[in-house]
C-alpha cells in the first residue's frame, strides 16, 4: 500500500513538473512571439519613418530647386528689363544730342547768313555812299572832235554807250567813258581758294576772316557761309 501511495505521488509530482514545463514553453513560445512581432512593428515603424523623412527631404529639396530656378528666372528678366531700358535711354540721349547739334548747327549757320546780308548790306551802302561822293561830275563841253585822252588809270576809253550795265558815260558827243568793275569776282575766288587751302590744313582760325572776306565780295555765298558754320561748331568743339 505504501508502495502504492508513493508511486501515485510520484505520478502526481512528475505530471505537475511536466504541466509546469508545458506552461512555461507555451509562456516562453508566447512571449517569443510577441517579442518577435513587436520587433517587426518597431521594424515597420522604423521603414515608415526613414520614407516619411526621405520623402519630407525630398519636398523640401524639390521646393528650394523650384524657388532658387523662378529666383534665377525673375533675376533674368529684371536683367533683360534693365538692358532694355539702358538701351533705350541710351538711343533717346543719342537722339536728343544728334537734334541738339543739328538745331546749333542751323543756328550758327543763320547766325553767320544773317551776319553776312548784314555786312553785305551795309556794305552796299557804304559803297554807295562812296559812289555818291566820288562820281566825277560832267566836264565842260570842249569845241573839239578829237576824242577825249585818258587822264587816270581809272577810266580808260569805251565804246559802248553810257546806258550799257557796268560803264558810265562822261564828256560830250563822241568821247564816252567807262569806269572799268571792280575785280570782286577775281578777289571773291582767291579769297576762297586761300580759305579752302586753310580750312584742309585745319588752320580754322585764320581761314574764318578770310571767308568772311569772300561774302563781302558775294553777299550770302553758300560755299562761304557753310564754311563758317562748319568752323563755328569746330572752334567750339
């Protein structure tokens, strides 16, 4: 009986040890498992996290390329607007500097035009003050058919009648006189020759009251007052 007893006991001790070693396999089995799926959900989280951040970075990558490329385009355009408008304020300086020389060039060549009729006018009249008192009164009708000799190296016998332009008839029956034109063409044409060879040479100072010579001899000459006008902008240049 003792036998017995001890044997159930030892049964019963062995079965405890074998259902507490079964327990503690499941416990561990169970605590594996959850381990193992808490790692692969701390796994999960890890990958979700590293793509949320990636692609957080990649946003903010994709956003600052796209500020600094409309930063370079507005850069440019405002460059090309600037360009522009030196350019244009350029021409328009250009524009404005090309009418101010044209309108001092006309101005000076009025200036000169109106300067030269008014010398050329009174010297007209000067001259013909100088006529009026120099005309050399109507001799005495001599008795004599013998034509008259000449007296001075200013008037030389003529031909023509005194009505003809450039003489002037003296004396009586057939003794006519002539006072010969004064050489204005000749000295007109050496004075500008003289000033042209000046005016090449650059020496605008001494060819500028040589013109003006020249317009006394022809008032209003167009050779000689443009002359003038061109060494008035030279001289003030």
């Amino acid at each position: 009986m003792e036998a017995e007893r001890l044997a159930k006991e030892k049964a019963a001790q062995e079965k405890l040890e074998a259902d507490k070693v079964a327990k503690d396999k499941v416990a561990l089995e169970a605590a594996n498992k959850a381990a193992q799926a808490e790692a692969e959900k701390a796994q999960k989280a890890k990958l979700a996290a590293e793509k949320a951040e990636t692609e957080r970075l990649a946003k903010e990558k994709a956003a600052q390329e796209k500020l600094e490329t409309d930063k370079l385009a507005k850069d440019k355009i405002a460059q090309e607007a600037a360009a522009k408008a030196t350019k244009a304020e350029s021409e328009k300086a250009q524009k404005d500097k090309l009418a101010k020389e044209k309108l001092e060039s006309e101005k000076i060549a009025k200036e000169a035009s109106a300067k030269a009729a008014k010398e050329a006018a009174e010297k007209a009249a000067q001259s013909k003050v100088t006529k009026t008192k120099e005309t050399p009164k109507e001799p005495v009708k001599e008795k004599t058919t013998a034509p008259a000799k000449e007296t001075t190296g200013a008037i030389v016998p003529s031909s023509t009648s005194s009505s003809e332009p450039g003489s002037a008839g003296v004396g009586s029956g057939d003794a006519k006189y002539s006072i010969p034109q004064a050489l204005g063409a000749d000295k007109y044409k050496a004075n500008i020759k003289r000033a042209d060879e000046l005016f090449k040479m650059k020496r605008y100072s001494e060819a500028k009251p040589i013109y003006e010579e020249a317009l006394k001899q022809k008032p209003n000459d167009a050779a000689a007052t443009n002359k003038l006008a061109e060494i008035e902008k030279l001289i003030k240049k």
